[in-house]
C-alpha cells in the first residue's frame, strides 16, 4: 500500500477560510479495507476509497454560500455608493452650468 495515499498531510489554510470549509471526514483506509474485503484486489479497493474520498473535496457547503452572499452584499453596497458619488458629481456639474 502506498505510504502517501493513507499518509496524513498538513495544509495550512488563512484563518478567514477556515470556518467556511466543510468537517466531513472520510477514512479512506477503513473503505479500502472493507472494499478489499468484498472481494476487490488491494490496488482497486485503495482506488476507488481514495476516488471517493476526492468527490467531496470541490463541494459548496451553506457556510461557503452564506459567506458569498454577505461578500456580495458587501460589493453590491461599494457598487451603488459609488453610482450614486457619480450621479451627485455629475448633477453638480450640470447645476454650475458646465454641461451648457
């Protein structure tokens, strides 16, 4: 069996993504061993533990997508702020008589 297939890795994630990440744990050793057991070789049963473990890793969770919302929220806020700077510049330009 491959060390680093089973082997634990440190990733080391900014503070700010933490919360936002899933806490889904999957032990791919234990599903090889039970694939393995139903009759697959140690190859395949390592394969498909670690194919399963990997489908969950691209996932949104509600946290991820609450966090999107508010940052959109956020920017749409700049977005309107600013529009509205512009379209009080440009009404007092037009109010002095520039635009004549």
């Amino acid at each position: 069996m491959p060390a680093s297939l089973f082997s634990a890795s440190v990733i080391h994630y900014p503070p700010d993504i933490l919360p936002l990440m899933a806490t889904a744990s999957f032990d791919t050793l234990q599903a090889a061993r039970d694939i393995e057991a139903a009759g697959l070789d140690r190859t395949q049963a390592e394969a498909i533990a670690q194919a399963i473990r990997r489908r969950g890793e691209d996932y949104a969770t509600k946290a991820d997508i609450a966090a999107l919302r508010a940052e959109n929220s956020t920017i749409e806020k700049a977005k309107n702020a600013v529009l509205l700077a512009i379209l009080a510049a440009v009404g007092i330009l037009a109010g002095i008589g520039l635009f004549a």
